[in-house]
C-alpha cells in the first residue's frame, strides 16, 4: 500500500492539479445539502470558539457598503431578550467599574 492510502487522512500531502480541483469544483457545484444536515453541523458548530488560523482569516478583513447595508437590514428589528439585557448592564469588573465611571464623569465634562 502507498504512502497516500494509510490512515484515514488519505489525501494528506497530495497536491491536486488545477484540472483535478476544477473537476471537483464542477462536481460539487449546485449541490443542496439537506436542511437535517445544515441542523446537524450547526448543532455540532454551537458554542465553538474560533482560535488560530480561523481568526487571523478574519482580522483585518473589511466588508464593502453593500454587504455593511445588508448585515444592517438582517440585524434591524432584533431584539435582545432580558436575560441578555441584564448580562450587557453587569460590569465585568472592578477594573471596569472604574473605566464606566471615568467614562460617565468626562461626558459630562463636554
């Protein structure tokens, strides 16, 4: 057996050509994945906390008029429920106790 064929990880190190990825890109496209399947990932995604590589994709990545307009229409009219409200209100800490009272005293110095 190959080096390629060991493990479950068989694709490992092998470098597809251009052809190769363009076939696979042509196969997959227009594809629909059932919606149980969306609920399984995103039930199996929830709570997941982004580290590493993931995050360093996203720093400095900037969103253009058009996508910032649509964010804005998706998040209009949402509300935060109470529970959440009361989370937003508490300090986090004593630290931050003082920078919002710092804050509150030089707003009403302007």
């Amino acid at each position: 057996m190959s080096k390629a064929h060991t493990g479950l990880s068989y694709n490992v190190g092998i470098k597809f050509t251009k052809e190769r990825r363009q076939n696979i890109s042509n196969a997959l496209s227009g594809r629909k994945v059932p919606q149980d399947i969306i609920e399984k990932i995103r039930k199996a995604n929830k709570g997941k906390k982004r580290t590493g590589k993931a995050l360093e994709n996203l720093r400095g990545h900037v969103c253009s008029e058009e996508k910032k307009e649509k964010i804005r229409k998706a998040l209009t009219g949402r509300k935060h429920t109470e529970e959440t409200k009361m989370k937003m209100r508490k300090p986090k800490s004593e630290e931050h106790k003082i920078n919002i009272s710092l804050g509150h005293k030089r707003r009403k110095l302007l």
